[in-house]
C-alpha cells in the first residue's frame, strides 16, 4: 500500500486518496489547507468564533468519514475547485446543526403575507456594499435572521430549502429574511450617519 512521504508536496487527488486511506499526516495537511476556508463558512452562521471552530471540527469528521463520496476522477480539469464546493456543502449543513441546537427558539416570528408583500424591489444601499463589508454586517445580525439571510442571499438556497434546514416554516424564513435585510438598511444607516457625524467634527 503506497504511503504518502513525510517530506513530500503532494497534489490535492494524491492528498485525497491518502486521507481515504485514513493517513494522519495526509488529514493534518487537508485539514491545514482548507482549515481557514470551512471556518469562513461556518463563521457566518456560528454566534462567535469558538462556534464557529467547533461546526469547523464537527464538519472536518465528516469530511473525512465521507470522502470516499467524492471521486476526484470526474472533475479532472478542477480537482480543488470542485472539492471546495463538496467542502462547503458539509460545513453549511454542520453549522446550520450547530445553529438548530444552539438557536432554535430565538427570533422565529412570523410576518403576515400583507407585511411581506411590501418589501421594496428596487435598488438599496446594500447593493453597493462590497462581500466584506456585508459579511461584517450579516455578522451582527440576530442569529435567526443571519442564518436564513446566509442560506438565501449567500448561498442561494429557496425558503422551502432554509425552512426544511432549520425547521421552521416557509412563511417564518420569509419573514426573517425581510427583517434581516430591514436590520441591514438601518445598520448601514446608522453607519453613514456616524460617518457623516465624523466628517463635519473633523
């Protein structure tokens, strides 16, 4: 049975196929290597970084007991790119586990169908807002409403996906999508209002 040597730079199919076979140094380097990419993803569902790091961890067991799942040999032409949205599928689906356990009975209120309904189609300063700076916004948003507005905005998943995800009913992942993206408008109020306060004290 080959091993991969201790010393050697190994490309991401011979990496997998030496996790399959359950090599500790070969996990070690997997999990190194996409480490800071599945906590990006489990970051934007867990409450704090320690949250986060546990969905992480939770996500990478799995990975490594489910790998056998991915067949490198069909993406010939984008190992990586292919493995990084299997990644991102397992670690969505750990953290939402994570998120259910740990938030459940937080923020499910339901807006009635009128209320929804009136939700703006235009253009809204979050249009503007760069990945970032709406990943730091999305990240003080009350749990309930960060999480379906990450399955939906971010990921794209429909309300029927989120509401089987978290358990809650299609009206309810509506409805804290509507309240997610009206926090979002007066966070970034507030924020322009303090940075126009700034520039006219300077």
């Amino acid at each position: 049975m080959r091993v991969l040597p201790p010393d050697s730079a190994p490309t991401l199919p011979e990496l997998l196929e030496a996790c399959q076979r359950q090599e500790r140094l070969a996990q070690r380097r997997l999990y190194g290597q996409f480490h800071g990419f599945a906590m990006s993803v489990c970051l934007r569902y867990a409450r704090d970084r320690d949250q986060a790091m546990e969905a992480a961890n939770d996500g990478f067991l799995k990975v490594f007991r489910d790998l056998h799942r991915f067949d490198a040999s069909r993406h010939p032409n984008d190992v990586a790119g292919s493995f990084r949205g299997w990644l991102k599928r397992i670690m969505i689906h750990t953290a939402i586990d994570h998120y259910r356990a740990n938030e459940r009975h937080q923020h499910q209120q339901e807006l009635d169908d009128v209320t929804l309904n009136q939700a703006d189609g235009g253009a809204t300063p979050l249009d503007t807002l760069s990945y970032d700076e709406l990943l730091a916004l999305v990240q003080r948003l009350p749990p309930a409403y960060r999480a379906v507005f990450n399955l939906n905005v971010i990921d794209g998943f429909g309300h029927e996906e989120i509401a089987e995800k978290l358990n809650i009913s299609v009206g309810t992942s509506k409805s804290n999508l509507f309240k997610a993206r009206a926090h979002l408008r007066s966070m970034l109020a507030q924020c322009s209002t303090q940075e126009k306060a700034r520039y006219v004290v300077g």
